[in-house]
C-alpha cells in the first residue's frame, strides 16, 4: 500500500475469510454473544444470559467456535460440568425446553452467520484486529439485514473488547474506528447501544479516534443515542438535510439586531420602523438545509470546518496525529478556523470554509473601504432627501454597512471570497452616488 503498510496486514470482511469472534476474556464472550440475538422478554435474556455464563467461564476456558459453544448447551453437560457449585444449582433448575430453545436460538443464528462467511467452520483459518495494521468490514445489510444486524453488533462489542484489552492490544498504539450507519446497527438491542456509545465516549482515554455517520441525526439511534454522540465528541460535520434542527442547536443562539420598516394596509412604505434585539439562531436552519458552500457541507460543534458527506458526529482525530483529533486545519496567519463571522451585510452568519479570509487580508481592506464608502454615501443621501419613506431607506442601509464594519473588527471575523464578491455587487446595485 502507498502507506507503507505491509500487504499482509491490510484485510477485508469477506474478502478474506471468516471473523475469529472468539477472543478475549470470558466476561466479553458472553456480552459479544449475547448481542447476537434479540429477545422479546426480559425472563428469556436473563436465562440465556444464565446458559451464556456457564458456557463462557466454563473450567475448560471460553468455547474456542461455534460449534463448541453449541456442544456446551446441553442440559446434561452444565450440570455435570458445573456440579457441586451455585452455577451447577442454577443449571439444575433450568428446565430441559429452556436450555435447548436457547440452543436452538444460537444454532439458528450461528447457521446464517457460517452461510455469510462471518464465522469459521471446524478447522478453517480466520483473523481478528489483532492480525491486522487496516481492516474493512461490510456488512450485508441489502442481502442479509437480520443477520448483518446481529454481526454488526457482535462485531462492534468485540472491538470495544478489543480496545481495552492489554492481552490483546499490548501496544496501546493509536486507532482509527470509522462506524457508518451505526444507529441502523445497534437500534434493534438498546443495551448494544449502550454499550457501544459507552465504548465510543471512552475511546479517547484508550488511544482511539471515533468517526460515527449517519445519513440523519435519526440514522444516530434513539434521541438519547442521539444527543450522547453529537455532543460527545469534538466535531459535526453535517450536510443539506430537511431537518436540521437538532444539528443547528448545538450551536445555541447569539444576540442580534431585526431591523423592520412600518408599512400600511395598502404596502406603502411608512416613514418610521422599528430596531428590535433578541436571540437568534448562530446558524439558521435554512443555512444548514441549503448550504452556500460548492461542497454541499457545512461545520457545527465545538470546532468548525466546511465538509461534505454526512451528517457525522466525529469522536477523535487521524490515524496519523492522534493528538490532532477533531482540529479543523489552521487558517492563513495562524487565525484560528473554528470562529465564525458575528455578522453578514445581510445580518446572516457566515460559516467557515477552507476558501475564507480573515480581517487582515487584501479582500478584507477593500471590502471594509467599500463598506464604508456605501455608509458615508447612504448618510449623506439621507441627509438631502426630503421624502420620508427613501430617506428611512438610506438610514437603513447606511446602518447595516456600519453594522457590518463593526463586525470585521473582530479579528475573528472570518468570510468567504465568494460571499465578499457577492456582498461588493451589492453594494455597487444600491450604491446612491450620483
């Protein structure tokens, strides 16, 4: 690879061949294991949790696949293999039918999972993360969307094992876990969700960098799913959505001015208006549904970078700079890009893009000139205007070009060439010199 990563340490699911999702403690079988199916009662979970634990901690070690696990959920095995102690008590309370419709349960699932080529039969050769410098796994969620569910689950819990694993990661080195749809994942078994949320929120501490995706904040889980990932992590990179709402609101609200001008039952212009203060949105969710940006994307949260793609809640960093995780690029000049501009000439925010000026750049000084040319010309049209209604017009534009050289102040001010260009022929098509 051009990354200098070895051949053989580069594998894809199923491309080269089954998962071997029996590693690790026994505590993680049995969680790993018990994701796998979904239960409709509370009494049927706690039972195969039961039959789950003798299995796993069994004095022999945890079963080495499938079909070992099979073997072992066998009435007469756990009570002979369990006799004399409390687990061996609980296995002869058990009845018969229970026992085996759990076995029958796995010996169904494990079935679809070998069909799919997710897991080995006896004998056949398989890999883990521990095999392996970069890893894909598909999920055949258009062929085989029961079972996909249930591998994706089983995978993503064994990750989180794996994570935190010393005898299986020994090296702690740094991690880069991309998880696509991962609602559409765990949405079937709200305790996966949670365990993997959990995991994800505390990967950082482990060494791993987290990039969750969805196609909607909705595609994130449930609202609680939903508000653990979008504000757990540094980053939300979000793109042209119907409902941005929930995404937009992280930002919160800032004051601003909403100037009007009084009109009368017939639409003519009156002679005075109005100048009120309130609250509004940082970034309007008409922005965030049609964003003005050529790559369709828009950045929120704690930092702030213009992307595309989905709406993506990003939990970390890079593979390459761990300690870079979630930091958009530096801008020109040191500024930092996470800011955005208070104030437009049209009184909307600016979100930052890698393509954007700051205060101190060539575009910037003739921009703020213009501005404040348009002012002094708008104040002085006012001044020797006799009509009330075009000379409340004047003050109204005069006032936004000054509100709009406050704004560039800020040496946070931040705006793109394509808006500044856009903003300069506006000013020329109001421009009321003679």
């Amino acid at each position: 690879m051009s990354s200098g990563t070895p051949a053989g340490r580069v594998r894809a699911w199923p491309t080269d061949g089954p998962l071997d999702l029996f590693r690790g403690e026994a505590a993680a079988f049995k969680d790993r294991w018990m994701a796998c199916e979904t239960w409709s009662e509370a009494y049927y979970r706690a039972v195969a949790g039961s039959l789950l634990t003798m299995v796993c901690e069994d004095p022999d070690g945890p079963p080495a696949n499938t079909a070992e696990l099979l073997e072992r959920l066998e009435p007469k095995y756990l009570k002979t293999r369990w006799a004399g102690t409390a687990a061996g008590q609980v296995a002869g309370r058990l009845s018969p039918s229970e026992v085996n419709g759990t076995a029958l349960r796995y010996f169904s699932r494990f079935a679809d999972l070998e069909a799919c080529g997710a897991v080995p039969a006896r004998g056949q050769a398989s890999w883990s993360w521990e095999d392996t410098d970069a890893c894909w796994v598909t999920l055949p969620t258009a062929t085989r969307p029961d079972t996909a569910g249930a591998l994706g689950r089983v995978v993503l819990l064994d990750l989180m094992s794996y994570m935190r694993d010393d005898q299986r990661r020994p090296s702690r080195r740094p991690l880069l876990l991309v998880i696509e749809e991962m609602g559409a994942i765990v949405s079937a078994d709200p305790a996966t969700a949670g365990a993997v949320i959990e995991g994800v929120e505390r990967a950082r501490s482990a060494g791993v960098r987290c990039v969750i995706s969805a196609q909607t904040p909705e595609g994130l889980g449930d609202p609680s799913a939903q508000a653990r990932l979008l504000h757990g992590g540094p980053a939300v990179l979000a793109h042209r959505m119907a409902n941005p709402e929930p995404v937009v609101a992280m930002l919160g609200t800032q004051h601003g001015f909403e100037a009007s001008i009084g009109v009368d039952a017939m639409g003519t212009l009156g002679a005075f208006g109005s100048l009120r203060e309130q609250h509004q949105w940082r970034l309007p969710p008409r922005r965030a549904a049609t964003p003005p940006s050529r790559t369709g994307g828009v950045g929120l949260g704690r930092t702030v970078g213009n992307g595309c793609g989905r709406s993506s809640g990003e939990h970390g960093g890079t593979a390459t700079d761990p300690g870079a995780v979630g930091r958009p690029a530096p801008a020109p000049g040191g500024a930092d890009p996470s800011r955005t501009n208070p104030r437009r000439l049209d009184g909307r925010p600016v979100v930052v893009g890698h393509n954007d000026i700051g205060p101190d750049t060539h575009e910037a000084h003739a921009y703020r000139e213009r501005l404040q040319r348009s002012a002094q010309a708008h104040r002085r049209a006012a001044r020797n205007i006799s009509d009330p209604v075009g000379r409340r017009e004047h003050e109204v534009e005069a006032y936004r070009a000054e509100r709009a050289i406050d704004a560039m102040a800020d040496p946070a001010w931040r705006s793109s060439r394509h808006d500044i260009e856009a903003q300069m022929r506006a000013l020329d098509d109001h421009d009321p010199t003679p």
